[in-house]
C-alpha cells in the first residue's frame, strides 16, 4: 500500500515540475496555470502516503516487538525450567520426609509432634504456591512465543479460543483484581487467518475493554459460528461511547484517550476488512458499555 500510494504521489509531484520546467525560462514573473484538480489530487495522495508511512511504521514495530518478545521468552525459559525441576524434586522431598515421619519406627511422640506437623503443612502450602507460580510464568512464556512465532505471516488454520486465551494471558496485569472475564466459548470450527495478526488485535479489543472501564466491571468474550463465518463478540460494562464518536471510532487519529495516537482500532478494522476479509461492528450504549462484534470467514 505505501508503494502504491508514493508512486501515485511521485507522479502527480512530476506533473507539477513539468509545469513549472514550462515556465522557468520566461523573464516575467507569471503565475503557473496549475489545474484545481491536480492540487486537490497531490494533497490526497500525500496525507494517503504519511498515513501509509504510519502503518508502515506500525508494522515494523510489530515486528520488533515479537522479535524483543521472542527474546525475552527465550531468557525466561531456562531458569524457570530450573526452578520448576526443584519444585518438583522438593514436593517428592516432602513426601518421604511424610513417609519417614508417619512410619511406626519413628517413636509416637515424634510423630504426633505439633510443632513438626505444622512445619510439614506449611512447607506443603509454600510448594503448592510455588509450582503455581512457575505455572502461570510459563503459560506466559507458552504466550509470548505463540505471539512471537515468525511463521505467524502466514495463513494458518487456528483454534480462535486458542488465540483468545493467548490474548487474555498478555493483557492479565491489565485485568487482575479490577475485571471479571466471563467465556462464553461456542462450538466453533477451525478458523484460516493470519494467527499473529489476529491475536494483536484480540489484544487490543481487551485493552480497550479494559479501559473503558472505570474502577471493576466485567469483560465477556463470546463465540460462535454463523452459517461459514465465525462471531467473537467483546463486551465491556465500561461508560460507552457518545453517538458523536461512533462514526470517527475507525478514523486513523481519532482518540478519545489523553495519550492515544487513534491508530489502534483504525488498525485493528485494516487487520480484519484487508487481510482476513471480515467485518468489525460496534453497538454502545452511554453508561452501561459497548460490543465490539469481529467477524472472520472460517475459510480465507
């Protein structure tokens, strides 16, 4: 697209040095004759190019940013595989230490001592949180490579709940302790679609949700098939948007937020109309919040 549109412009800026090359050699100072249209023209195509230039850039940032996310997963990995395999070498630790303690060659006394038994459960307690704890870093990690994955430019036949959970591990700092995420998962077929970008614009759907939101309030995620397309409806209890704004909410630069650049639904509409030829509808209400619906084709 940014080809296309610095061609367009390289060529109506050649029209115009044309005029002017007509012009250059005269000894009088004239006014170049230059047509209405062709002005109206260079200036759309210029605004169409700083604004590819911008998609561009966003693009790019995308990239850097699986390329960083690939890293840091990569990182992680190593010393949380190590601290899981001493999770789990502790936990049958303290299973023969149980063993020891509840064998009748132990004096009864010791067995039934308070103080031991306390200490068991407590350390039985610390493990359990621990393994927990190691879990979600790695269902993180699991998340941070699925986003990552350079393969993700392709067109891949993907499980949405899959992706949708992806999504929901990324933005869970947003969401824990403030919002309620309610899954009303479907009976949904495999969808063809390009994985990565699908889940940039999941994330994005969360985030928004999630902002919208003013103190705790609820997200609900629901899907569904529709004769050969598939429904993903995100729906928030968060303020809404005024009927003024619903026509702009698309618009590249449009944003309500105080440090919004407005380009992440304009990206979002660009990711689902463009390159999985779907739709995005939006239906708010003032106050009581809004249903962002995306719907993708099962077979690109």
């Amino acid at each position: 697209m940014a080809q296309n549109t610095e061609a367009k412009a390289v060529t109506l800026l050649e029209q115009l040095a044309q005029l002017m090359e007509e012009y250059k050699d005269r000894d009088v100072e004239v006014e170049i004759p230059v047509p209405q249209k062709l002005i109206e023209r260079v200036w759309t195509e210029l605004r169409d190019l700083q604004t590819a230039q911008r998609q561009l850039m966003q693009s790019e940032n995308m990239v850097m940013l699986g390329q960083l996310m690939a890293g840091i997963a990569h990182e992680i990995s190593t010393p949380i595989a190590s601290i899981n395999s001493n999770v789990n070498l502790f936990s049958r630790s303290l299973d023969k230490i149980k063993t020891i303690i509840s064998s009748e060659s132990i004096p009864e006394e010791l067995r039934e001592k308070r103080q031991i038994i306390q200490m068991v459960s407590v350390l039985e307690k610390l493990n359990q949180s621990n393994q927990t704890a190691c879990d979600r870093v790695v269902q993180i990690v699991q998340s941070m490579r699925s986003f990552a994955r350079v393969d993700m430019a392709e067109l891949r036949e993907i499980n949405i709940h899959d992706e949708l959970e992806n999504a929901l591990t990324l933005v869970h700092h947003e969401l824990k302790r403030r919002i309620n995420v309610i899954r009303k998962y479907g009976d949904i077929p495999k969808c063809t679609c390009f994985p990565n970008r699908l889940n940039s614009v999941f994330v994005n759907m969360l985030m928004n949700a999630s902002q919208a939101i003013e103190g705790k309030g609820q997200i609900s995620i629901e899907t569904l098939r529709d004769g050969d397309t598939i429904k993903v409806k995100f729906t928030d209890t968060g303020q809404g948007i005024p009927p003024e704004n619903m026509e702009r909410l698309f618009e590249r630069g449009f944003t309500t937020k105080p440090q919004g650049t407005g380009l992440g639904l304009a990206i979002c509409k660009r990711i689902i109309l463009d390159e999985h030829h779907g739709k995005i509808e939006v239906e708010s209400e003032v106050g009581k919040g809004t249903t962002f619906t995306i719907i993708l084709p099962i077979k690109q």
